[in-house]
C-alpha cells in the first residue's frame, strides 16, 4: 500500500510543479490525519487542516466557503478532494480560492495528482519486486544456505523451484549497455522462462536467472537481444545448497574463460573448464615450469614456440598443417617445438603428460594473463 506520509519530498516538488502551471494557485496536500506534508506555503507543512480530515473519513470532496471557516480551524477559503490510488483513499489535496472559481481547475488537478501516485506506486512496486529479488539472489548464493528465509522470500515472489534447477549469468561482452528489462520480456514471450518457476535478478551489470525447466545455451545464443552479452551456464543445481557452488562456478568461469558462451552441459567445455582449473588452483608448480623456460627463452620466443607446440598439438600432431596455420616452414615449426619441451625440461616426458602440461602452461601466461601472480605478463 502507497503511504503518502513517505513521499513528502515527492510531494512538495508536485505541489510546486503544478501551482507554477495554474498561475501561482496555492495548493496543499495533505496525509490520511489531515496534517498538511507539502504546501506552497511551506509555514502550514506540519499543521491541521481540519477540511482534509474530514475529506478522508467522508471521501467526498469539500469546498470551504467564507461562511464554513469557523467549522474547519487551520483551513482557508478553497476546493478539496480525496486523494486515491487504486481505489483507496490515500490522503487530500486542496487548492486556495473561491469555490465556484476553482472547482474545475481543482478536478483537473486531482486528476493530475491521482496519475502522480498511479506512476509512484508502481515504481514503488517494482523497487519492492527488483529489491525482494536481491534479496532472495543473495541468500540463494549464500554458503549455508538458510532454506527457511529463502523459501519466505520466494513466496512474496509467488515463486517455487522444481530442482534441478539451471543457473544462467548474463553479462555485457562488446562493452554497449544491456536493456535487462528488454531481456527478460523476450525470455518470457518466447516461454522460455516461466512465471511461476524461474527466478531472474539484476545485479549491477549482470543478469542473473536460475530456471526449473530445461534450458539450452543455443536458445540463448539465437536470441538477437543477447547478441552483445556473454552468457554463462555452470551445471544444474539438485538442490538449494548447490546453487551456492553453481554461483561461485559461474563466477570463475565468466572471468578465466574468454568463450561468449561458456556452457558446462557441453563436454568439451567441461574439459576445458576442468584445464583452467588446474592451471590456475596449482599455479604455483605450473609457474616453476615456466620460470625454467623462461632461463633459456626470452618473452618473445616463449610466446612464437608456445603457439607452435599448441598449433602442432590441435592439428592431431600434422607437422604440415601446423605449419601452414602459421605461415611458416615446417623445419621452424619443428624447431620451435623442440626448443619450448627442452627449455621446460619434459623432452623426456611420456606424450600424454606432455601434452597435458603444454596446455596448462599455454592457459597460464596467454588466456588469462591478468591473473598471473609470480610471473611478469609477457609479450
């Protein structure tokens, strides 16, 4: 419910905005006590007006004439109204002059006021609505997860999961605003999303949704509202505890991985998820590597003979076609190759293991240089 009392800025400004347009008329208005909160005459703010009063408990409107001033104390001569909204008295407005002359420009000003609060009470509902769904956001990702406060929170949201549920982080990715409100009409007109079982937050500059109906990365990649947004998916959560890690997962993955769409359900991104991890959780013994490659090769190097072991290795070990993706000879993508195993000291490490060690150290000084600790950034 709109309380009037808690808008006394709101309006006084209103008060002011509309006396300039009707020629300078004195208005007031007035709470559900009859205690004017905003007036052109800003000595009577905090006074009885013992007209409004009775406008709010009779809810007709009053015109106080010369004669009636004795029967109203703190009032003068003038036309006043109930003030609703949503068919609800929520206080009185008045404006000074003699009735006859004011009466319509008073209608037309209680028209105008009803509308202020009409559009105040909405943008009072969705504060209420946006500040609940940062609330429920924030127990949600919350460690312990307080289940009793959570589910209180999703029922003023009318809202109720069917585990397991999918958490999506949408964020800005070219760097031009994201319309989030735009978004999430999209996600609902195409049924994506639904009312009763999904929950969506705005955070910032991240949209946050988690959905109890299955939902795939592709249909977020063909929407043309998320062209410019990067979108993250960790794995379903089977419960409320497992939200929390699906949160922090999501988190890693939007600043460790580069990908626009990061979807954990895709096996191939789970096995690149699983490399970063373990580049970045054991960076310590990953950086001694480097720290022995870097003995023999300058930044330069290290960065031409990296790109050539990773080339040689993606193209399933071709020394031609590594070669031709470069642009270079295929005597100097071999030598490249051999200098970078030698000078991490694995020349003697069985294929897999080296491998497995030339991604981690690839992902350590190239995909996320930022996050370097004990290493200078190089190139």
């Amino acid at each position: 419910m709109l309380k009037i009392a808690e808008l006394t800025t709101f309006c006084q400004d209103l008060v002011e905005a509309v006396s300039k347009l009707l020629g300078g008329r004195t208005i007031n208005i007035m709470d559900l006590d009859g205690i004017i909160i905003a007036s052109t005459e800003k000595n009577r703010i905090g006074t009885l007006h013992t007209g409004a009063r009775h406008v709010v408990s009779s809810g007709h409107e009053l015109a106080i004439t010369e004669e009636l001033l004795p029967n109203y104390p703190g009032t003068k001569v003038g036309y006043n109204m109930p003030l609703t909204f949503r068919g609800r008295i929520i206080g009185a407005i008045g404006m000074f002059g003699i009735p006859e002359q004011v009466r319509d420009m008073a209608q037309l000003l209680k028209i105008y006021a009803d509308k202020y609060f009409e559009l105040e009470g909405t943008m009072e509902a969705r504060l209420v609505d946006l500040s609940l769904r940062s609330k429920l956001l924030g127990l949600l990702v919350a460690e312990n997860a307080d289940r009793k406060n959570i589910e209180n929170v999703m029922a003023m949201l009318d809202v109720s999961f069917s585990f397991p549920v999918t958490l999506v982080r949408i964020s800005q990715a070219d760097g031009e605003a994201i319309q989030f409100d735009n978004i999430i009409s999209s996600l609902f007109s195409s049924g994506m999303l639904d009312q009763s079982h999904d929950f969506w937050s705005i955070e910032a500059d991240c949209l946050s949704i988690i959905c109890s109906s299955e939902i795939h990365s592709q249909d977020f990649g063909r929407m043309e509202e998320l062209a410019g947004c990067r979108i993250i998916m960790p794995l379903p959560a089977a419960d409320y505890g497992a939200i929390s890690k699906a949160s922090s997962d999501a988190l890693w993955l939007e600043r460790h991985m580069k990908a626009r769409i990061v979807d954990l359900a895709d096996p191939r991104t789970r096995l690149e998820y699983m490399m970063h991890r373990t580049a970045f959780d054991n960076s310590d013994i990953i950086d001694s590597f480097i720290t022995e490659m870097k003995r023999s090769l300058g930044d330069k190097d290290i960065r031409k003979c990296m790109e050539a072991a990773m080339s040689y290795y993606d193209t399933g070990m071709s020394v031609t076609r590594a070669a031709e993706e470069l642009g270079i000879h295929k005597n100097t993508l071999q030598s490249r190759v051999k200098r970078v195993i030698e000078a991490a000291g694995i020349e003697d490490y069985p294929l897999p293991e080296k491998l497995y060690l030339m991604r981690l150290i690839y992902i350590r000084l190239f995909v996320s240089p930022k996050t370097l600790s004990s290493l200078d950034i190089l190139g």
